[in-house]
C-alpha cells in the first residue's frame, strides 16, 4: 500500500446512520508506481448504515474502480499494460452458501497478503 486515503460523511443521522465513504488507494510492488511490476490504483465510493437499535452495521456497498496492471502467480494471463478494473463489495448477510465462501487464496492468509505474487 504506496498511498490510501479514506473520508466517512454522514449523510442522514435518524435510527439509522447512513454514512458516505469516499476515497482512493493506490497498491504497487515498489514505490514509483511507474517502476512497479504491478500495482491498482483505485478510487473508491460507497455507502454504509448503522442501525442504532441493532448495534450493527445493516448496510455496505462499496465500489473500487481504477487501472491495475501487472501479472503474478494468481493473475496469470494478465493483459499488457494498465487495464481498467472495478470490484463491487457488499455486505453479506451470511443466509446463502455463497456468503461463506473466501477470496480466492484467502484461505492461506499469509500467502494472500504476502509479497512475490
């Protein structure tokens, strides 16, 4: 991680708080992204509500959309040069199968985050 920033907003503050998330990050293997074998650079928006009552958050959808590039051990095939790529997140509420399966290779979480991929 070369670089991250992150701003909540509260949007509307009743039984729910409704937040607003804005950012951008930028992850490459060395610190001139321009040197880097691979890197994302991301801008970020979302929305996240915390139900009062419930104590919990009910609600979070994100969207990461920037340039990656690069290839690794689990990115094989990647196409030459800065491609664009957007990743949606949202909150799963853990009723279906899908809810519980991991990131590909989140299963080995060292390995995950490590370096050499």
């Amino acid at each position: 991680m070369r670089s991250r920033k992150l701003t909540l907003t509260v949007v509307e503050a009743t039984s729910v708080v409704r937040l607003r998330l804005e950012g951008s990050a930028l992850l490459a293997t060395k610190a001139d992204p321009k040197e880097a074998e691979r890197g994302y650079d991301v801008s970020l928006l979302g929305s996240i509500d915390y139900d009062r009552g419930k104590k919990a958050i009910v609600r979070f959808d994100l969207v990461a959309l920037g340039d990656h590039w690069g290839e690794s051990r689990l990115t094989r095939g990647a196409r030459p040069g800065r491609t664009p790529l957007g990743v949606a997140f949202e909150l799963a509420r853990g009723d279906q199968a899908a809810d519980r399966v991991p990131p590909q290779a989140a299963r080995n979480f060292q390995e995950y985050l490590g370096r050499g991929h």
